[in-house]
C-alpha cells in the first residue's frame, strides 16, 4: 500500500495558516487583556455572565423556567465559560472561541488546495476585521460550527446537521443553512432530518423535565415584539429621516432588550411587514435552489450559493440589525471560496471585507455618535455598509442564476430524470 505524503509547499502553506491565526488570536487576547486583568467582560458577554451565574448560583435557567431572548441551547457556551469562575469568565469566553474558530479553520484547510488556503486566511481576516463582535458576542462560536458542518455535509450530512442542529438551538440563524442542505444533498435528507429532529427532541425533553415547555420557543415573541433596529438595512431610510428631522421619524433607546430603535414614520408598517417578507423571500430563494438543482447546477457551488443567499436574505429582511449578523455571511462565503470556483466569489468576498471595516466603525468605534448625536457622516457608513450587504444578496441570486442558465446549456439533449 503507497502512503502519500502531503507535498512541502501544502504543509508550508497550511503551517503559514497557523502562524497567521496565531497572530490573530494574539491580538485579540491582548485587546482583550485589561478586561480579564480586571474581571470584566467585552459586550454582550455580560449578559452571558449573567445568565449562566443567574442559572448555576439562583437556579433560575434562561429558556427552561422563564422564557428568554436565546433558544435555550445558548446556555451551553455561557456555562461552560463558567469553568474558571466569574473572574476570569472573559478567558473563558475567549477559550471557547478560539478553540471552535480553529476547528473551522482546520475545516477550511483539510482539503489543501490553494483555495482552501485562501479562504482560511480570508476568513482569520474578516473576522479580525469584526473583531468585537466576533470575540463578543454568541455568534463568533456558531459561525466556526456553520463552517465546519457546511464543509462536512456532503460526505457525512448525519455529523453535519448534528452540528447544525446545535448551533441553530445557540443562534437561529444556522437554520436556513440545514434549509439549503435539505435542498441539495439528495442523498442525504432522512440523515439530516433524522439529526435536527434527534438533537430537537432532547431538547424538548430537557426543558420539558425541568421548566415548562411553553419556555421553549420563547425566543420567537420575543424577537416578534422587537420594533425596527438601528442598524437594520431596511431600517436606513428611517436613519436619515431622523437625521434630517422629516416625517417625524426618531431614534428610541429600548433598555429592556439594550437596543436602539427607529421610531415613527413608517418603520411601526415596515417593522410588521419584516415578518412576512422575510418568510417569503426565504420560501422564494429555497424554491429558486431547487429548480437550480433540477435543472443541474453543481451541487457544491449550488450549496454554498444558496447557503449564501439565504442568510444574506435573513440578514436584508430582518427588523434585528446588530453587527455580529455579518458574522453569518463571512461564514458562508468563506465555505463558497473551497465549494466553489474562488475566482467567481471575489466580488462577495472583496464586498464583505468592506462591510466589515465599516461595521467595525459602526460599531463600537462611532456609534455613540450615531444615536445619541444623529452624527450624518456616522450615518454614511452604516449606509454604506447596508448597501454592501444588499448588493451580496443581488450577487448570490444572480450567481444562483447563472448556475441554473449553464447547467441547462451544458445537460445533454434527449430525455432527462427529475430530481
């Protein structure tokens, strides 16, 4: 039996790799180094603290006896950032992020090609780029979890949507990945229902056991009650008429849920039709997915574009803007530079290392600035940035189109199989 040794510029480049999430992982514990000298916590990691201390020293859990802003498998992370007590709990936090960003990594550079590489290091970049949001924030430990699964489901979609399952229970948002993988690994569909129903039955029968059942699904009212976020796409021309003091629309601070809110005008009509669109421009993307893949588009491209344009439609249609949903597209793009030809996915991966940077600015850096002083020129890039996050969109469901129109001019003439 012949072994096959990977080449030397392969482990040259996949160490290089390590090297660079060394660096990066080094800036982000020394970003993070006054708060776990002090004992403090970056963000909403206060709120974590909170939470899991309220659940191990009061005996009242989030989602299981009350119901709670987070489906209840959120709790996990936030207790297990327990373990070295509630001093060091941001070193904690940390631990866990870093540790599930290298499992996405490794998922990123098993394959050793150049555009596995590429997209590793693209990835450690974005994120950097996110920085407090990544590091803060739930969202930086189910993104690494979505990138691993969307790499592992063709070949093992059982494992896959065990993950999934998992981080949608954390973080809704994995949710319409499992949707695109229902889509398109043909094989593959009992495995990955029979997981998400397995890993949504414990759950079930955990809250039900130990609180009351009706917890369970608390999430959903309470994200429906929310009014349109700030930092919403569809929220921006709300923005500026407060800005420019029109139509008596008005920036709301709601402390309850720590968010700000535009107010009057149309965003009370806009906030209600939120819910409804977003159902039906996730509906009409899926149904589009499926007619790309009867027609034969290739299943891993049609994968990691579908998976794109259905968390880029979660993001646009959402009454919920805050900046850790970026975190949800880098994700998936970073999947599109391995799945699918890299070179056809550079305009989303050049769009979103912009919507970063200007995310980043957003928020924290000026967003002080932006809710309490209308500050215009705040109000340009948080603009910008919308823009940029709608154009990934337009782009996935152009590519989605173009797959659909090749596959048709590339299948065979003669009778063909429906899917």
């Amino acid at each position: 039996m012949r072994i096959r040794l990977p080449r030397p510029e392969t482990r040259n480049t996949a160490s290089s790799v390590w090297v660079f999430f060394a660096i990066i992982h080094a800036g982000f514990l020394a970003r993070l180094l006054p708060f776990i000298i002090g004992g403090g916590v970056l963000s909403d990691i206060r709120f974590y603290r909170e939470w899991a201390y309220s659940a191990l020293d009061d005996g009242v859990w989030e989602g299981i006896d009350t119901a709670w802003v987070y489906p209840v498998g959120a709790l996990v992370p936030m207790v297990l950032a327990s373990a070295f007590g509630p001093y060091l709990y941001q070193l904690a936090w940390f631990v866990l992020f870093a540790g599930l960003n290298a499992l996405g990594t490794a998922a990123l550079v098993r394959r050793g090609t150049a555009s596995s590489f590429t997209a590793a290091y693209w990835w450690l970049s974005a994120t950097a780029l996110l920085g407090p949001v990544a590091v803060g924030r739930i969202d930086g430990l189910t993104a690494p979890l979505v990138i691993t699964a969307l790499l592992l489901v063709a070949a093992r979609p059982f494992v896959a949507s065990l993950v999934l399952s998992a981080a949608t229970w954390m973080k809704v948002w994995p949710a319409a990945i499992v949707l695109a993988a229902l889509v398109v690994v043909r094989q593959g569909r009992l495995r990955i229902v029979g997981a998400g129903v397995a890993v949504s039955a414990g759950i079930t029968v955990v809250v039900a056991v130990f609180g009351d059942i009706r917890n369970l699904t608390g999430f959903l009212s309470a994200q429906g009650a929310r009014g349109m976020q700030l930092e919403a796409p569809l929220s921006t021309p709300g923005v500026w008429q407060a800005i420019t003091g029109t139509s008596g629309a008005y920036f709301f601070e709601d402390e309850v849920i720590n968010t700000m809110e535009v107010r009057g005008a149309l965003s009370g009509l806009v906030g209600d039709l939120m819910t409804p669109l977003l159902v039906l421009s996730v509906l009409l993307v899926a149904a589009f997915l499926a007619i790309a893949l009867h027609r034969g588009a290739p299943a891993g491209a049609l994968l990691a574009t579908g998976s794109l344009a259905l968390v880029s439609t979660l993001v646009v249609f959402n009454k919920v803007g805050s900046p850790q949903f970026m975190l949800w597209i880098t994700a998936v793009i970073a999947v599109g530079l391995v799945l699918d030809r890299a070179s056809e996915w550079r305009y989303p991966a050049f769009a979103m290392l912009a919507t970063a940077a200007l995310t980043t600015l957003v928020y924290p850096i000026f967003y002080d600035a932006l809710r309490y002083d209308l500050d215009p020129a705040v109000a340009v890039l948080l603009t910008l940035r919308n823009l940029l996050v709608v154009s990934i969109l337009v782009w996935s469901l152009l590519r989605l189109g173009r797959l659909t129109a090749q596959a048709k001019v590339l299948r065979p003439a003669g009778p063909t199989t429906g899917a």
